[in-house]
C-alpha cells in the first residue's frame, strides 16, 4: 500500500519563540525531543485504541499502532 504523504497545507511553519529554544539544543537534544514525542503519540494511540476496542491483543493494537504511525491509508 503507498504511503500517505502529508498534506502540504497543514503544515505550519515554527513558531519564533520556538524556533529560537530550539537552536540553543544540540543535534542529540532535538533527536531525543523526537523519540519523547514519538513515545507519547504512541502511548496516546494505544489508550484511545484499547478504550475502543478492549477485546484486541496485544499484537492487534501493536499492527494498528504501527499502521497509524506510518501514513498507511484506510
């Protein structure tokens, strides 16, 4: 299945507050910000997806996790 690519008009430019904090991190500060944020979207997708569907396993909110977190289409 191809990939779903973002829409170019939902993406906003960075604020310039947080552009500024931004530039006072390191190259490794930033890519553990990445991975802290990737770990909270995934424990967010995994709540809503067990308080929608309480009767899947483990490896079925694991697939849908992972579905949803690589722009797979419906």
């Amino acid at each position: 299945m191809p990939k779903r690519m973002p829409n170019s008009k939902q993406i906003e430019a960075v604020d310039d507050d947080v552009a500024a904090v931004l530039k006072t991190k390191t190259t490794w500060e930033r890519a553990e910000m990445i991975f802290d944020a990737n770990d909270t979207m995934r424990l967010l997708i995994e709540s809503h997806l067990r308080t929608l569907h309480p009767d899947w396993d483990d490896g079925q909110v694991s697939a849908e996790i992972a579905r949803r977190m690589l722009y797979e289409a419906d």
